[in-house]
C-alpha cells in the first residue's frame, strides 16, 4: 500500500510541475505600453515618409489606403483578408495573397486588428502601425518575439 501510495504521489508531482513552471514564466511577463512603443512607430512613419496617418486612442496607427464600399466587418463577422506582416525593420513574419484560406471571426484576432479593420468596408485597404501591446505582447508567437511592434498591409476581400 505503502508503494501504491508513494507512486501516486510521484505521478501527481511529474505531472503537475511543468504547469507550474508554465504559470511562473506566464507571470513573469511584462507588457510593454502602447506610450512606450510610440516613438518606435513614429520613428518607423517618418524614416518611411509615410504621412496621412491617424492615431487612434488605444496607441494604433493606421493609414487608409482605400475605404473600400458597403459593409463595414462588427466583431462577430468573418473577415476575409490579403495581408502582409513584417516588423519595423522590414522583415516579413508571415503574408496571406488567398483571402479564401483566411477566413476569421474579428473578435478572434489580436486588437490591432479588431480596433483597425473596422476602420475600412468590403474592397478597402488599410496599413496598421501596432504597438506590441495591441499584438501578441509579451508571449512570443511564432517568429515573433515578445513585445514586438507590428506592421501590416491588410486588403479587406470579404465579410461573412
């Protein structure tokens, strides 16, 4: 009994201290503010001579290319999107050229998007400056590393 007992308890414990560990290192990260990654977003406009942008109150920058017509995405709408992804340095993390294969629900996307794509209707163009903050924060993503400020050309194809 003895032994059955003590195997138990060595189970419960391998199995339950990787959760622990994830939870500390979930604790501590930090986010960096949307004040704090603004000079690197005005930094990255005006080495770009990008003019036109707007800032939005939640520390977005975005630039609409086209308006586009008609429907304008509400958080519980599937957007059908062309984008492009990089980081200030002009690094590409990830694009999408089929709108077809991109088919999410708004409220499901990080808030830069959710704050951005309502700025424009079906057919429209946008460019969002993100903060880290309204990204992934501070869990990195993929080739993304944590508290990165985020760049993206974003055509609005469709909504569902």
């Amino acid at each position: 009994m003895r032994k059955i007992t003590l195997f138990l308890f060595c189970a419960i414990v391998i199995v339950a201290a990787p959760s622990c560990l994830k939870n500390k290192e979930l604790e501590s990260c930090t986010n960096v503010s949307a004040a704090t990654d603004e000079p690197t977003i005005l930094s990255y406009l005006t080495s770009n001579n990008i003019t036109g942008y707007v800032k939005h109150s939640s520390g977005l920058y975005y630039k609409v290319i086209t308006p586009g017509a008609g429907a304008i995405p509400g958080s519980g709408d599937k957007v059908y999107v062309k984008y492009k992804g990089y980081f200030t340095n002009k690094t590409s993390f990830d694009s999408e050229t089929d709108a077809t294969k991109t088919g999410w629900v708004l409220n499901t996307l990080i808030p830069g998007w959710i704050i951005g794509l309502p700025m424009i209707s079906k057919g429209g163009k946008i460019e969002l400056y993100v903060p880290s903050s309204l990204g992934y924060g501070c869990q990195p993503t993929g080739p993304i590393p944590a508290n990165s400020v985020l760049v993206f050309e974003i055509e609005l194809v469709d909504i569902g």
